[in-house]
C-alpha cells in the first residue's frame, strides 16, 4: 500500500499530536506524583519505553497509550484530550 503525501491533512494532524504526547504524559504522570518507576509499576510499561515517549523517541501503540492512562487513574479519552487544540476539531 503506498504511502499518502507528507502534505495531507490526517499526516499534518497525527504529528500535532505526536509532538504534543511527550509533554501531555511527562506533565500527567508528574501531576499524579509518579515517577517513571512508579508510573511503570502501575501501568505495566517499562520505565525506559515511558522515557523514551517522554523525550518524544518513541510513539506508542494505542493499547499501550491505554495502558499508560490506565496507570494514570485516568481514561484513555481524558489522557488524550488535550493532545487536540480547537483547530484539530474542524
């Protein structure tokens, strides 16, 4: 399957979102009194792979975004919603 133009929208949007994951997770999991050792405890996913999203090295799956937001005591949807600004919803 060939891959879709840099230029297009949905690309343009996935890396808004991708830029903002690492400070949405280092700013939730500091805000919950976590350490990366802690919130790996909870969530199941390993201290390194939460540093490496935290430093914006690695884009994780949605299950392991689940996972981490789980960790968190949050949803998925309330992990994610501010990753979105109100340009994204037109």
């Amino acid at each position: 399957m060939p891959n879709a133009p840099d230029n297009h929208e949905a690309h343009d949007y996935a890396e808004r979102i991708r830029e903002r994951l690492p400070r949405r997770l280092q700013e939730l999991r500091e805000a919950a009194g976590f350490t990366k050792y802690g919130l790996s405890r909870e969530s199941g996913v390993s201290r390194e792979y939460i540093g490496k999203i935290e430093r914006g090295k690695a884009n994780p799956t949605l299950p392991v975004t689940a996972q981490i937001s789980h960790g968190l005591g949050m949803t998925l949807e309330q992990f994610t919603h501010e990753l979105e600004d109100e340009d994204d919803a037109e």
